[in-house]
C-alpha cells in the first residue's frame, strides 16, 4: 500500500469484530510509529496497550462525558492508550519554551504519534478510531500514568467490522492559499 491510498482509505472505525490483536503485530505497528516526526527528534510518545477487564473498566468509568465512547472502547478487543513525555517537546534544555506554544507543542507531537499510529494499524488490517473525549484524570489514574507522562488520546483498535465510506472533503481552493 502506498501513502496516498493508506491516507486516502484510512476511515475511523467503530465497530470491530471479536478478534484478539497478536501482541507482536501490535509490536510491529508501534515500531513502525516510531518513525513518526517530533520536536527534536524528542520521541515523547509512548503507547500503552489495554485489554480485558482494565479495558472495560475504563470504557464504563472514563466517559460519562460521551458514553457512545464507552460503548465502542467496550467492544474493541484492545485500547491503546497514548501518552507523552512533559516537558521535553518544544522546550530548550533549560526548560525555557522554545516557542511562543508553550508547553502545547507537546500535545501536537502526540496527535502526529497517534495519527502515525492509526495509518501504520490500518496498514496491517486493524481499525481504529482516535478518542478525546473521556475522563483523563481518572483513565490516567487506572493506567497508572507515571507522573512524568500525559495522558492525550485513547484509541480503540481491532479487526473492522464495517467499512464506512469517505465523508465529502473540501475543495483544495477552500483548503490552500498563496502568498508572495
């Protein structure tokens, strides 16, 4: 598969079937994700890969705010849960900010990670759909986040069971301008 199509094809998937994801394919999708570009070459990203009851605990605890949420995280054979790094993503060595971002840069490293993440799984045959919306403090807390990292996104992953068609995107001259 080429980038264009991997890009092209990649829908978010909701419902998956009753298939478990084998540990080393999840292994080889992490290593592939590896390669995704962050800030200095910092690599804050870091996965960690839930199943079974944590997983349900955390589909009927964590989102309340969007139960539907709760509803796909309960029947995707696993969640991955991406965190990062603090505070080493858009800051100097110092601990200075290295851009007017502040601290905010850290959080696009991760959504690049998890973007990275969900085409290297769609490449292998798993779904996935990106997560927002959930309570962080306590999913952060049934993971047992290390101080040190952020929780960002949670993402259900497992064998597609629906393939769902592209939504109508928006012309390129909506979307690109030129200056000179």
């Amino acid at each position: 598969m080429n980038a264009k199509d991997c890009i092209r094809e990649r829908r978010s998937i909701r419902k998956f079937k009753d298939q478990p994801i084998d540990h080393a394919l999840l292994s080889e999708i992490v290593e592939t994700a590896s390669y995704a570009p962050s800030w200095k070459h910092t690599q804050i990203a870091r996965y960690i890969a839930v199943e079974g009851e944590l997983k349900d605990k955390i589909a009927a605890e964590c989102t309340s705010a969007y139960p539907k949420n709760g509803e796909i995280i309960a029947k995707a054979p696993m969640l991955i849960a991406v965190t990062f790094i603090k505070g080493r993503s858009g800051f100097e060595r110092d601990g200075s900010f290295s851009t007017s971002k502040g601290s905010d840069w850290q959080v696009f490293d991760a959504g690049i990670a998890a973007q990275t993440f969900c085409l290297a799984a769609f490449d292998k045959g798993i779904g996935s759909v990106i997560m927002g919306i959930f309570d962080e403090a306590k999913a952060a807390s049934l993971l047992n986040v290390p101080e040190e990292r952020e929780l960002a996104a949670l993402i259900p992953v497992g064998y597609p069971d629906e393939a769902p068609t592209a939504p109508r995107r928006k012309p390129v001259e909506e979307l690109l301008s030129f200056q000179s």
